[in-house]
DNA sequence: CAGTATCCAGTTGGATACTG
DNA sequence: CAGTATCCAACTGGATACTG
C-alpha cells in the first residue's frame, strides 16, 4: 500500500493524493489551459502517456480533475477542489525559483522554453501581420536540429517551428539556452543578458528595440529573491 | 534517474526535491518543533529509521534542513529556506482538510492523536497539580492494549500513558477513536460530539466542564470547510 | 485524437537486525 | 540516542507498440 501515510493529518491526507511523481505538474499544466490528453503531454514530454493516464483517473478519482467528454473529443478541468491548489502551486513555483537554482543540463529543454515562450507572446504589443522571431542557440550539448527555432506570430496566432518557415525573419536571438532560460524565469534580467553579451540580437532594429516587450517572462519572474548571506 | 523532471520550471525543480514519499511530513515535523532524531520518528512512525536517514540527509543536501551535532546528541533545523516551506505546508494541510475527508481504518491511529493531543494542552488552563484525563476508545478494530490512554499533566510536563499510571483521573472520555480525531481535526465540534452521544465525559464535574479548554484542537481545525453543493 | 496494452529493469522502501 | 546494514518483494514508471 504505497502513497498511503496512516496518519489522520490533514497534510498526510493531501500528500497521498499530491505526492506522486509527475502528479502536481499535470495540475500546473491544466492550471495553465491545458485541456486535451495531448495538450497536457506538451508540457509534460518526459512522461509516458500511460502514466499520465493513471494520474489523471487518480486526479479524476480524489476529485481534483473532471473529465469531459464533448463529442468525441475529451477535456479535462480543475475541479474546485483543484483550482484551491492553484495558489499552493505558485507558492512551490516561487519557492523553487528563490531556493532552487542549479539547473542540470537536462533541465534546459529548448522545446519546453519554446512553448513557454509561444504562450506568453504579447499579440497586443507585437506589429500586424507577419512578424517571425528567430532563436539560435549557441550550445553545443544540443542537438544541431535543436539548435534553431523560429516564432511566427500573426494576428491571432504563434506557431513554433523547429526548421525555418521561409519568412522574413525580424529579429534573431543569439544566445545560450540556459542565458535565455535564466531570462524567462528572471534569474537574470535583459539588460544584464545584453550586456554580459550572453544574449545578442540582430535583425531590424525597430524589432531589437521590442523583443523584450514582445516576449514576456515567466509569470513568477518577479519573484523577489533572498538576500545573499554570503558568496 | 528518477526524482528528476527534466524541466527548468521552478514548480517541478521544487518538486524534485519535496515529492518524495515522507519528504514533507518529516518537514512538517520540524515545524512543529520535533529537533532530535527519534523525536521525529514518533511523529512518522511508520517510517523506517533508514528512510528518516535517507530523507534528511537528502533535505540537508537541498539546503531545507541544517544537521547540528550538540555535543553527543545531533539536531536538525530548517533553514531559511525550510522556514519558507511553513506556509506551503500549512496550506497543504488547510487544503487536505476541506477536500480529503475519507479518512480510512487505517488513519486512526490512536498513538498519533495522543501524541497531538499532548502537545495541545493548555497548561494554563489545567489546574495546579497533576491533572489525569483517561480516554477510552470502544472501536473493536483497536488492539484491546490500545483502547485505553492516560495524559498525566503537571506543572510543566503532560505525559502520555498507554498504561493505568494508577493516580486520580479527573475525567474519562469514553468514545470512538474516529469521533475524537475528528474532534481534533475540526470536522466535528464539542457540541455535536456530545449531543450525538458519539462522545460521553465522566468523572469530576468541574474537569468535565473544562475538558474543552484543556484540550486544545488542531490550529487547523477551524478552517473553514467547503459549502455543500449537495448530498 | 485519446488513450491501452504489455513488458520489464530498476528503484523504492518496508522489515528486521545490528552498532558506536 | 542516532543512526547503519542488509535483504528482498513490490511497485513504479520508462519504452514501445498498438487501437477505436
């Protein structure tokens, strides 16, 4: 009898449900919008569809998650119970942001930060028509096919692409994957990135001038951090 | 590699170091004071003492917990950065409370509610002297060597007894296990315990009288639950 | 699209006993 | 008191392939 405490403590009774692997993630992916079984597997690519599975009848089970079906197509939502996890799930996000900050290689997924990245375009901000942004990566741990990505934006849209659409390209990013990925959390600033020269852009300069309000941060990147006690 | 996302979101960096199965009860118990070794195995019995060994030195390892040895004795400590997991645990437990109410057999643990319980008194309120509250359990799932608890309370000390410790007993509390626990958790108040007939007092008036003030609650107890929708 | 089915290697963690 | 040591059954979850 795994995942089960044996103790009456309100905190035991919400690890049994909370405390699998993968198990918060899936609700940080439907906190986030995501609301079809492949849709939640975007944010998730590590793990196995049959696990995910499990996880969200469990989810379905304790009451967290409903599940849906429209025609044939099936959606998955935060129940209330699981939209009261939405502000524990933010306080876990700035506590790791604050306390957490080695990052391994295998933490800097560029498709992961690419799609981070896509969902938090600011359409408002970006020109009308076609506007492509252009990300080169300059690590060589990655994958030469992973190395470049282009955002396409157009009025209502953002499409990630990992080979080159053929378009005018506005702007390109030159940079490290962990220099962009330590901007998108707020580890590190654009003006810091810029200047370190870690991060350089090229292209148009009415485009170099925007990028930063183009592309918004990670939502907790405001997240004060602590005061250095040392080092 | 498990214990490990793959993702640079700070929620699943935050998460690789708190998922782990009694990671953040043993944090919990270190909130409420427990500094020695055995003092929070009491708190998570069902833990093997290599496991308690495993999770504390991987917290130490994260920087939540900090080993001191004090002479021949050792004791662990949150650092700043367990002391910012008090709120996330408190909201966890806030959270269990209003939506995992199932409480199964196997979660009555009469040993773990004294030990609550205990660390509850209200010395203030107790009378000079020693003041014995007896319990006794009538569920027959209980072992029959269980059934029947002691809090001895003196001036500055309430120990329990799972034994007749052979003094006075100011009031006995005769009920089921599951009544009590959720009396402690708040599910239930002294009221509708009593009115129900779920819990009886006997003994000396005035201690039956005071009992409520005597024993103090969960301080999650009062959170409020969720209305009910229906059924 | 939304999953199931199957398989299996690896790890976890429970039980128990023991040590400085 | 504060852990280690050892053992092993059970379970987890990764990989892969497949289905309605």
């Amino acid at each position: 009898m795994p995942t089960m405490y044996g103790q009456f403590c309100p905190v035991a009774k919400a690890m049994e449900v909370l405390d699998e692997r993968w198990t918060l993630l899936v609700i940080r992916e439907l906190m986030m919008g995501s609301r079809h079984f492949n849709a939640i597997r975007r944010g998730v690519p590590r793990m196995s569809p049959a696990l995910l599975s499990k996880r969200l009848q469990m989810l379905v089970r304790a009451g967290v998650v409903e599940r849906h079906r429209d025609g044939n197509r099936v959606t998955y939502h935060l129940t209330e119970s699981g939209r009261e996890l939405e502000p524990i799930v933010l306080s876990l996000g700035r506590w790791g942001l604050r306390w957490i900050h080695q990052l391994g290689e295998e933490d800097l997924d560029p498709h992961l930060l690419l799609w981070d990245v896509h969902r938090n375009i600011d359409l408002e901000a970006v020109p009308d028509g076609r506007t492509v942004i252009q990300f080169r990566f300059s690590d060589d741990v990655i994958a030469p096919n992973a190395r470049n990505w282009w955002l396409v934006i157009t009025a209502d849209a953002v499409d990630v692409c990992d080979f080159d659409p053929g378009h005018h390209v506005a702007v390109t990013v030159q940079t490290t994957l962990r220099t962009l990925i330590r901007l998108w959390r707020g580890d590190i600033g654009w003006p810091e990135a810029l200047r370190s020269g870690d991060l350089a852009l090229t292209g148009e300069t009415y485009a170099q001038r925007a990028l930063p309000r183009w592309l918004k941060l990670s939502s907790l990147a405001p997240t004060p951090r602590p005061m250095l006690t040392s080092a």
